[in-house]
C-alpha cells in the first residue's frame, strides 16, 4: 500500500472528521440565524469559509469565491443641480464670512 503509519493515517482521518464537523456545525447554525431574504447572502458566505478552509487540506487550493451581489436600491437619486460659475474681468476682494456661533 502507501507504507503510512496506522497511527498517522487515524490522526489524519480525525483532523479531517473534525473540519467536515466545525463545518457543518458552522453552516447549520449560520442557516438556522438567517432571515429567509438573506439566505442567498449567507450560503455564499458560507461558501467562503468552505475555500478558506480548503487551504488547511495538504492538497487544497483555496479558489476566491464569487463576490457577495450589490444590493439594488429602488430609489433613484436626485437629479444633480446645475452649477453656476461667475467669471469676472477684474479680480474681486476677498470676503471673509463670520462664523455661525452654534
């Protein structure tokens, strides 16, 4: 076979029992908490914490995950204001302005 030492491979085998429990503890718990709206957000969560944990594995390659989605806002912004430029021929004096006392 691969000549790995029994008490090895259990030791293995027990590290990798353990991931897959914090795992899965972690995702039941997370799904438990979320709001029914927000279970998308949460399963890509938790899809990063799976490729973070990956890298833990000696042949794991933690692959970035897709980016959490923009919320889409109903409302629309207002419309900008115009802005207005005076240009004069001769410099003006500068005005010092007083400050509001609040």
């Amino acid at each position: 076979m691969l000549d790995v030492p029994v008490w090895l491979a259990v030791c293995a085998l027990a590290a990798l029992l353990c991931i897959l429990f914090l795992l899965g503890t972690f995702a039941v718990m997370t799904l438990r908490r979320a709001d029914e709206r927000d279970i998308p957000e949460a399963l890509l969560g938790l899809s990063h914490v799976i490729s973070a944990m990956c890298g833990l594995l000696p042949w794991g390659k933690p692959t970035p995950p897709p980016a959490l989605p923009e919320k889409v806002t109903s409302e629309a912004e207002p419309p900008a204001t115009p802005t207005v430029v005076l240009v004069r021929e001769q410099p003006a004096a500068p005005v010092v302005l007083p400050r509001d006392p609040r």
